[in-house]
C-alpha cells in the first residue's frame, strides 16, 4: 500500500471528495491540514501554487479531480467499463461545471464579473425558460443573472440580438 498525504487548508473543499473516497475505501493516509496564516510562505513550494496536492510514495499530483479520480481508480469506484468511468467523470465534470458558478471568492458581489457570471446567464435563460420556478430557491443566482443582465453591453446585446426559443 502507498504512503498518501493529503495537503489541503483546514477546510472541507476542494479535498473533502478526497477524503470520502480514502473513508470509504478504508485507506490510510496523512490528512496534512494548512492554516491560512502559514499560506504564504508554503505557496510557492506547491507544484503551481495551488491545493489541494496528494503525495504519493513522495510523486505529487495535483488538481483536487486528478486526485479523486486516481483514488477512485485505485479503490474500485471509478466504473467498471471505459464507459461507466467517462459517465462518471461527465457528471463529476458537470456538478464542477455548476459549483464554478457560484461567486466563492468575491466578497462584494456587487463589482464581480466574469464570463462564469455571463455563462450562468446564458445557461440559466435557457433552463429558466423550460421551468420558470427553476431557481427560486436561490435568490442570489437570481440576483447574480440580474446584475449580468443590468450590464449596458449586455442589455444592449439582448436588446438586439435574434429572437430564438432557446
């Protein structure tokens, strides 16, 4: 068995995943936790400046989806056939498409903009127009699709762009 250490903030995250998967197989390993105050000084020692990292038997891989899909492989959860595994990683990839929607790390939403924001826009139209209620449960996506919405450039583009279904 691999010696694994886990490198990641004292924070569930983008390695909780991780951490499920080495509960539910039963593997062993060192869950290395990192205080924001000690950031700094350990970022530029991470391959790319980001966690989480996984070493293995000392070889480091990161991205936290790299990981968890080579601890899905080695501990039977990744799918029984090629086409099982690419389902698995499409609907993993999809659940990660729509958590990046999600404003994490701007703490004044009011000056966020991105082309995650314009992407939640156009995805969320489309969706919204085949089930209005979609997302009432969120009244700050709904916020969020508003305020991409107000931009000039955008209401503009709105304005005059085709009339379609969807």
């Amino acid at each position: 068995m691999p010696n694994y250490k886990l490198t990641y903030f004292n924070l569930r995250g983008r390695a909780e995943i991780c951490r499920y998967l080495f509960a539910y197989a039963g593997i062993k390993y060192e869950d290395h936790r990192l205080e924001g105050a000690d950031w700094p000084k350990i970022k530029p020692t991470i391959p790319f400046g980001k966690v989480p990292i996984l070493e293995v038997d000392g070889v480091i891989i990161h991205q936290s989806l790299a990981i968890a899909r080579y601890l899905a492989r080695e501990s039977g959860l990744a799918g029984q056939t090629p086409v099982e595994q690419a389902l698995a990683d499409a609907i993993v990839d999809t659940i990660d498409d729509f958590m990046m929607l999600f404003p994490w790390a701007e703490k004044n939403q009011d000056v966020k903009v991105t082309w995650a924001d314009f992407y939640w826009d156009v995805c969320s139209t489309t969706l919204l127009s085949y089930k209005a209620d979609l997302a009432d449960k969120y009244p700050r996506l709904l916020a969020l699709r508003d305020r991409v919405e107000a931009l000039p450039a955008i209401a503009a583009w709105i304005q005059k762009r085709p009339k379609t279904a969807i």
